[in-house]
C-alpha cells in the first residue's frame, strides 16, 4: 500500500536534509510516494498545491534543526498536519543539529527522532508499518540505504558535520 509522506522543512538546514529524504525515503519503504514543497512545478497555485497534499498525508516529517524551530512556515505546516492527527497521521519532528530533550513549542508535543541511525530506523519502521512492507524487508533496505547514507554524510550525520563547515 502507497503511502504518502509530506516532509516539512524551513531554511538550508533542513532543506539539504528534506532533499536527502526524498532520495532516501524510497529506497527504504518502495511504495512511499514523498512531497515536500519544492515538487511544486511552475505554474501552479503553490499555496492550493500546499495545502492538498497536507489534506492527503498520511505522515508527516518535520526537518527540525535550531535555526528553524520557531520557524512560522513550519508551524504552519505542522499546525495543518496536527489537525488531522486524531485521523491516525504520524507527525515526526526529526532533529537534524538538536536533542530532544531541546526541542521548544508546540513540536515538543510530538514523538520526535534525532537525525542519526536509530532515530532514522526508527521512523522509516513506523512508514514501513504503514505501508504493509515486511519487516525482513524493510531490515534489509534499511541496512542498504542507511550504507550509502553513512557513505554520502562521510560517516557523520549532519550535526557533526556542520562543525567542519563554520
């Protein structure tokens, strides 16, 4: 079963790893369909465009880092996917340069995850469950892909690799 997965991201942090989550994403669970707002071809109301594909999640990542989460458009997004969480709509809030335990506002309501391979394997099990993959495989995806994620961050997750960079 298809599922459908809004990813939320504000400013060049977590919009690198927004990117990445499209890569990745299907790669692990095959049968995801990803958006985030860049998909949004020209020509399109962006914001009607936004707001349809918020109203037809069925799970929400949220790219967090510590210059975004105050962030209004974030919130916005949130605030549209926390709507339909009574529906049964996951809303992950994952943490790409933060702990958890510094996760501030309304996002500190949602069980988030730390941008690294637990936190990683973490969620993707929770689409996998969603989307009927079996558990064997979606083990061996993971292992794949979080392979050539660790090959493409250098062996480090974002955080760490910012340091080198400022």
């Amino acid at each position: 079963m298809a599922v459908k997965v809004f990813v939320s991201w504000s400013g060049d942090k977590s919009f690198q790893l927004a990117e990445r989550l499209v890569e990745w994403l299907p790669t692990i669970v095959p049968s995801v369909r990803v958006f985030y707002s860049s998909d949004i071809g020209g020509g399109y109301l962006w914001l009607n465009k936004l707001l349809q594909e918020l109203t037809d999640a069925e799970y929400g990542i949220v790219c967090v880092s510590k210059e975004n989460q105050q962030s209004q458009w974030l919130h916005f997004e949130v605030g549209a996917l926390w709507q339909r969480a009574g529906k049964d709509i996951p809303v992950c809030p994952l943490l790409l340069d933060l702990p958890t335990k510094d996760l501030k506002g309304p996002l500190a309501f949602f069980q988030a995850r730390e941008f690294n391979e637990q936190g990683l394997r973490s969620m993707c099990a929770e689409i996998a469950k969603k989307a009927g993959l079996d558990d064997l495989q979606f083990r061996r995806n993971f292992k794949a892909a979080w392979a050539q994620i660790e090959t493409e961050l250098g062996g480090n997750h974002p955080r760490r690799r910012r340091k080198h960079s400022t």
